[in-house]
C-alpha cells in the first residue's frame, strides 16, 4: 500500500550533488534553488540509496583533483537532508520490483530501485538528470529532469 503522496518528489543523488557543488555553476545555483522550494514546501523524499550515492560520490575525488566535499562536510549534508525529507528505507517488496524493472525495462539497477521505490510508495515524480532511457514515464512515475531547458517549477507543481 503506497504512503507517499502525489505531491511528494523523490529526489534523485544527481540533483543533490549538483546542489552541494559550488563548482558546477549554473547547475549548481538550479539545483539548490529547485531542492530548497521542495524542502521548503515539505515534499522531498530521500531513499537509503540516494543519500549512499550522494556520500560516496562526493568524498571521492572521481576524476577531479579533490573530492567535492570532505566526509565531515557530506555528513552535515546528509543531516540537513534527513532533517528535512521525508526518508524511504528500502524493502525487500522494493528491491524485488527493482529487479523486475531493470530486466522488463532494460535499465540499470541503480535506476530500477530508484524508479521502484517511488512507484511502490505512491511517488509520481522523480526529480533527475538520468532519464531510463529515453523514457520520461515508467509505470506512472514521471521523471523531470530540473536542468532541462524547458524545466519549470509548474513542472513539478511549484
């Protein structure tokens, strides 16, 4: 039985690295802007997934000279997060339908459990960079992409 709402948004690890990174210009001031007025109209979800790839992503230094944040900085980050996000733990009911969504749709786990994790809890919208594919639906949940040029607040019912 889904225990999201509608109007909640899952925000995908993209989105939340492009916010803490000063570095990625304009990315960066669109992704701090768009999380900030979801946070602030309480409808952010956070899985144990994202904050997992947000962590290991930014302590990293992943083809830069230096990671985009310290450990200490990513953990202030991920606090703030779970302050203020609704946070969705991962069941074995969502890895399950992960499983079934990367074979069926040919995605990667990583966006089939992201993309599972919404639908089973009544998520509509996930707020990302990565599309599945070329898709812009799956299932019933729609994927925004905030970076897109024609990308909206309205999109996501700002």
């Amino acid at each position: 039985m889904p225990n999201g709402s509608p109007s909640s948004l899952l925000i995908d690890t993209n989105v939340l690295i492009y916010a803490a990174d000063a570095a990625a210009g304009v990315k960066a001031l669109q992704a701090s802007a768009v999380v900030q007025q979801i946070v602030v109209a309480g409808r952010a979800v956070i899985t144990a997934q994202v904050i997992s790839e947000f962590y290991s992503s930014t302590t990293r230094p992943k083809g830069r000279p230096t990671p985009i944040l310290t450990p200490a900085e990513a953990v202030r980050w991920v606090d703030e997060w779970f302050a203020n996000s609704r946070f969705l733990q991962v069941t074995q009911e969502m890895s399950r339908d992960a499983v079934r969504g990367a074979w069926q749709h040919s995605i990667n786990i990583y966006d089939a459990l992201i993309w599972a994790s919404a639908r089973l809890s009544g998520i509509r919208i996930v707020l990302t960079e990565d599309l599945p594919g070329s898709r812009t639906a799956l299932e019933g949940v729609h994927y925004v992409n905030p970076f897109a040029e024609s990308f909206e607040l309205a999109d996501i019912g700002l």
